[in-house]
C-alpha cells in the first residue's frame, strides 16, 4: 500500500490524496459506505458501483465473525469474492461493537471476552485474533484491536484503556508480520489513535503510533458523544502529530458538516452510517438542503427530489412520491433516499477534491457549510 498527497489546500490543512490498494486507487479525501455484514443497507453492490460511484466499503469483525461466520466467507475465498465487490474494503476491528456492549463484554490484558447479540453465545477476541479474523475476510484495510472509551470518561480510566489499546497494538503488530495474506494481494494494518478527550493523551497516542510507520492512521473513540467542538479540537492535534505521508482515517464521522470541518483539519477518510440510516428515517441531503421529506410540506410537491444533483434518480422520482414511499414503509423508499443521501456524500468528497486541486478549499467550504446546515 503507498499513500501520496499531491496537493495542500493554501488556508486549510486540507490535502489531495491517492491510496493505492490492491483492489484499486483512492482519490482522498474519500467517504466510506458502511456496510456492516457485506451490505449497505438499502442499496445492492451495483449500484453502489454505477450510481453512486462507491470506491471503498466498510465492514465490520464482530458481525462478520458471528454471521456468516469465517467458515463460509473463508470457502467462498474472502468477502471481495462473497459479496461480489472488487474495490477496495476496509474492515473494522470490533472494537467499537465490543464498546457498545459494555453490559456484555469483560476486557483483561489477554483480551475481551463478550457475548453475541444474537443469541447471548461467549466469544473471545485478542489482538492476534482479530488479525485472523480479518485475514480470512480478506480486507484490503485491517483495523488493530483497540479500546474505545465513553465519552465523558475521567482521566484514570482514559490512561488506563490507552495503555491498554498500545500494548494490543504491539501484539497486532507482531502477529501481523508473521501471517501471510491468504487471498493473494496485500492487506495493510492500520493502528489506531485513542485518548478521549484529553489533549496530552490524544498527543502521546499519535506519537507513539506515528512511530510504527504504516501508510494508514486511524482517529477512534470521538463522535461517541461530545461536543463538537472537542471533535475537531481533538482531531487537529491528533492530524497535526501524525506523519504527512501517511493517510488518515477518522473512524464513525459523520454529517456532512463534520466532513467539512475534519477535511480542513487533515482528515483524508472518513466513515459513517448516517447516510443510510437518515435516509431510511426520511431525511435527506440535497444540493438545496436538507429535507425531512415525512413533512406534510412535501405531500404534494411534485418536483424532483433534487434537481441540482447529476444522478438520475434524484430528477426521475418526485418529493410527493418518496414521501409516500417512505410513509408506506416501501422498500423502495429506502433505497431511493439512501441512494440519494449516499450520492450527495460522494458528490461532496468529489467537489472538496476539486477545490483542495484549485486551491479554493477553504472559501468553498464557507458555502458549503451553510448549505448542509439549511433545512428546507
């Protein structure tokens, strides 16, 4: 894997990158469907490719390790092969699940021992593990086994999981370089920078993990509830100590607003469910605003969905229908707002890598900021 930026935006720290995987090149900044168990929820695999223009998903260890389960993603010789994708994937680590189950899971040295939530059965991940896990998956990207802390957490805690996170980040390291890929092309481990929210943390974190000299760095533990301003107050201390030739992954982030503001701090890849999951709720992003298209306001408006966007579907169905779609729990109404929001996202990584090439980043985000921030 080789990360190279090629331009610098003159009043940001925004930056033009390309990631060359095995799967394929990235243009960066880059945002990341999530598709948890092989599946962006709401779309199929060709349209992920054709319309919306998808360069790299993401899927997720836990999931994938309890359903399908390895033996089947292993026999059908990886999950690229399994789901029919042959870009680029990333896979997360678990970590976050395990975060969230904190009523099920128990963390020691040697690692987590947790129970599903599908059917309460007791499983155990260790760092060395999860390598495995995401070997047999066969993800282009592979995630270290980190603690992901609550938000608020008080110091004691913090320093306790961070050391915790490092010493996991040893071993994944170790038991990386001694497996080989099992698939035939290269798979990249990516640390990941915790901390919370406290700022000399976040700083020995992105150090140490500057040190270990991988072309991709993950941010975790932040859009876990604080505020926004110690979002990007934490992501631009971490992005400021971490290597310049190296990309930079700000994992579970998040509106489109938050785009904005991280690709100006130095963010270079970004997830998040929000698209989707808006989307099958009724909320979308537009080239005019936001839309709750569930409002009475748009029962019978009959223009298109989004008539400034370049995607066909958002000029070939209406307001009034996807708000009846949408009201009638059809499933075409999750599909078509999902798509929809999934192309407003790409289309805005597209356009900020436009600008950050113009050098014009930061005066077109002052437009853009007060269009995703528009409700209409």
């Amino acid at each position: 894997m080789k990360f190279e930026v090629s331009k610098e935006d003159d009043g940001s720290a925004a930056r033009l990158g390309h990631l060359t995987t095995d799967h394929g090149q990235l243009e960066t900044p880059i945002f990341m469907p999530v598709g948890t168990l092989g599946s962006v929820k709401g779309v199929n695999q060709a349209q992920l490719e054709s319309l919306v223009d998808a360069k790299i998903i993401l899927g997720n260890t836990y999931h994938l390790y309890l359903r399908p389960g390895l033996d089947v993603i292993g026999s059908a010789g990886g999950l690229h092969k399994f789901i029919s994708w042959d870009r680029p994937l990333l896979t997360d680590s678990g970590g976050y699940q395990i975060y969230s189950l904190s009523e099920r899971r128990k963390l020691t040295d040697h690692g987590v021992t947790f129970t599903s939530h599908i059917d309460g059965s007791k499983h155990f991940f260790s760092p060395e593990s999860v390598i495995d896990i995401q070997r047999t998956i066969g993800a282009d990207i592979m995630m270290a086994l980190d603690e992901c802390t609550p938000y608020p957490c008080d110091r004691d805690y913090a320093i306790k999981s961070l050391d915790l996170t490092h010493r996991w980040l040893e071993r994944c390291i170790k038991h990386d370089q001694k497996k080989a890929p099992k698939y035939g092309y290269n798979q990249t481990l990516a640390p990941i920078v915790q901390g919370s929210v406290y700022r000399d943390l976040r700083l020995q974190s992105s150090r140490e993990i500057a040190g270990y000299g991988s072309m991709i760095n993950a941010i975790g533990g932040l859009s876990v509830g604080e505020p926004s301003e110690l979002l990007y107050e934490m992501t631009g201390e971490v992005c400021a100590n971490l290597p310049k030739n190296a990309a930079r992954y700000l994992m579970g982030v998040g509106t489109p607003i938050d785009l904005l503001e991280c690709i100006a701090l130095g963010v270079d890849m970004f997830d998040c469910v929000l698209p989707s999951r808006n989307a099958r709720h009724g909320l979308l992003y537009t080239t005019q605003g936001v839309v709750n298209i569930k409002n009475l306001k748009w029962a019978q408006c009959h223009e298109p969905i989004d008539d400034g966007s370049t995607s066909p579907f958002s000029r070939k169905y209406s307001k009034a229908y996807l708000r009846h779609l949408i009201r009638s729990k059809e499933m075409l109404g999750a599909q078509v707002a999902t798509l929809q929001n999934l192309c407003f996202y790409l289309r805005l990584m597209e356009d900020a890598r436009e600008n950050i090439r113009s050098r014009r980043f930061s005066s077109w985000k002052e437009e853009m900021t007060a269009l995703v921030t528009t409700r209409i």
